[in-house]
C-alpha cells in the first residue's frame, strides 16, 4: 500500500511511500517507461514525479483539504466519492484511510505498521493511505516496450545519508546514534570490516535500505546495459535526455513535467561518474547534516571517508 502525506512539514500532499518498491518496477500508465526506485536516491521525488505525469496530484490535493478537519474529513470525502457502493465497502475504505491509526491495530502495534515511526513522529506528519487507483502502477517484469530506468547516487552520499536519516540521534541504535561511529558503520555495510555489534542493530530494513543497485539488478534479472541511468546529482539534465530518448524511441514526445523539489543530502559530487551502477569514482563530497550535529559531534570530512581504504562500492 502507498502512503500520502496530508499533514505536516510539506506544503502540499506528497506520496512519501510507494507500493512500487524494489524489486518492483514503478510503471506510469501515462508514460512508456519502467523506474526502479533505489532507496536514498530520490524515490519519494520521483514517485510524486511519476504522480504528476499520471494525474494523481489533483486527487491528493483533495485528500489533503479533507484532512484539514482530521480522520472525519478524509472519510466525508470517501464516502461522497463512493455514494454508489455499499455501506461495507465504504465503510472499509475509511477505515484502510486511517493506515496506523485504524481502530482494527492496536495501540502497542501503530507504530510498528509506521515505517521509520520515529521520524514521522517528529514532524508531527499526518499520513492516509488512498485507494490503489490513486497510486502509481507496480509492475514486477516491465513489457519489453518500456524503456528501464533507474537513477544511480554516489555510493557514499547515499549510505551517509541513510545513516543520518535512520541511525543518528535514534536511541535504538546504541553507540552508533552518532557521526563519530559513521566511519566503522560505513566499514560495515561495505563489508571492508564487520563488526558484530553493528550486526545485532542491523535489521531488515537496513538491508533494504543499503543494498547496492548492482545487486538490486541482479534481483530483478535486468542486465546494466539494458537500463537507462539517470545520475541524482544532475537529475534536471539527465531527465531532459531521458525525454528525447523517449520521443526517438517511442514517439513519446510529450514534454515531461519537473521534477518536485528534493533536498539532496550529500551534497553535489565533482566526478559525475560515481554516480553508476559500479563503485564511485568521484572528488570530495560537500559536508552535509551540519545544522544537526554539534561541533563535538560533526559529521567527518567525507573526503576523510572517501580516502579510507577498501571502500570501493556501496
């Protein structure tokens, strides 16, 4: 199920979880194009992208006004757009609404249906879970028409930027809730040197997370040369080729919409090339995260990182 985000930092409701995640294919119906969505490499941005090119965002608007007077709103407006259905149905449809908040999951167990619950607390986001007509299509082999595309991230920013993301500051995560631990979490997740302890915190979801787009491919049967890569760091340029790429190949020449806007975490890479399938190659990333560690516990230097032998892919 997918997740819409009708409450909390964002000024508009924006899908925050697809249904459509690894190894599953996002498939817009609207577009002949198949997106694998790597974890930490934009897939909320490109989820809401594909959105846009799909017609969704007007019905996720309406979801948001709705929310504006809570749950009772959310289910006024289900129950209007589903006048003609029988009462059990409508009546389930609100309730699925609620996701977490559904009156069938009890208290101790809301937060374990959350994905990343403490992170969503902390924004104080409202989330509802729509209809699978309002979310984008899944497809787990694409047609061979649809031309593959997945968008690469350099391998460090993107491991820097889970970890900030789900380890720094998370209790739960024992001495590696700090960016003085990043440098043996990274030697971990990259195989160069495991530590048990990392190992006993590290969950499935983690997994998920970190695993490498080389082996993503691999799960899903797709050789490299038969995807188009998109690179993160210039996303805007690479998104205007894919657009000329699909008008020469399929005739698609509508002019494909912007990309919502994103926050970048890990900041540009100098060598655009570290952002493949293989492991990076690239300069220096910038600092990211300093307006959330303190100067006793500042994110290291990602060149320190970057310099530390063995690290080759991730």
């Amino acid at each position: 199920l997918c997740a819409l985000e009708v409450q909390g930092p964002r000024h508009r409701a924006v899908l925050v979880r697809s249904a459509c995640n690894p190894p599953l294919w996002m498939c817009p119906l609207a577009a002949p194009l198949a997106l694998l969505l790597l974890p930490k490499a934009a897939s909320t941005s490109l989820s809401n992208w594909v959105g846009l090119l799909d017609g969704f965002q007007g019905r996720w608007s309406a979801f948001r006004a709705a929310a504006g007077e809570g749950d009772k709103g959310v289910a006024r407006l289900l129950k209007k757009r589903f006048a003609n259905s029988s009462r059990a149905i409508v009546d389930a449809l609100v309730e699925r609404a609620r996701g977490a908040r559904a009156t069938v999951i009890s208290p101790p167990e809301r937060r374990r249906t959350v994905v990343f619950s403490d992170l969503r607390e902390r924004t104080g986001a409202l989330d509802v879970v729509p209809l699978a007509s309002d979310c984008p299509a899944c497809c787990e082999r694409p047609a061979p028409w649809r031309t593959k595309v997945v968008v690469g991230r350099h391998p460090l920013a993107r491991l820097v930027s889970y970890f900030g993301m789900a380890w720094l500051g998370n209790r739960h995560r024992g001495n590696f809730s700090s960016w003085s631990r990043l440098p043996d979490w990274l030697l971990h997740v990259t195989g160069v040197s495991p530590s048990a302890e990392v190992a006993q915190i590290f969950g499935p979801e983690d997994e998920y997370h970190t695993k490498p787009l080389a082996d993503w491919l691999a799960e899903t049967r797709v050789a490299p040369a038969e995807v188009t890569r998109l690179r993160l760091e210039h996303l805007e340029t690479d998104l205007r080729e894919l657009g000329r790429v699909l008008c020469k190949t399929h005739s698609f020449c509508s002019r494909l919409p912007p990309l919502p806007r994103r926050r970048l975490e890990g900041g540009p890479v100098s060598d655009t090339s570290g952002g493949g399938i293989g492991g990076p190659t690239g300069q220096p990333l910038q600092r990211a995260h300093a307006g959330r560690a303190s100067r006793k516990d500042a994110q290291p230097s990602l060149w320190h990182l970057w310099s530390m032998a063995g690290i080759r892919s991730a």
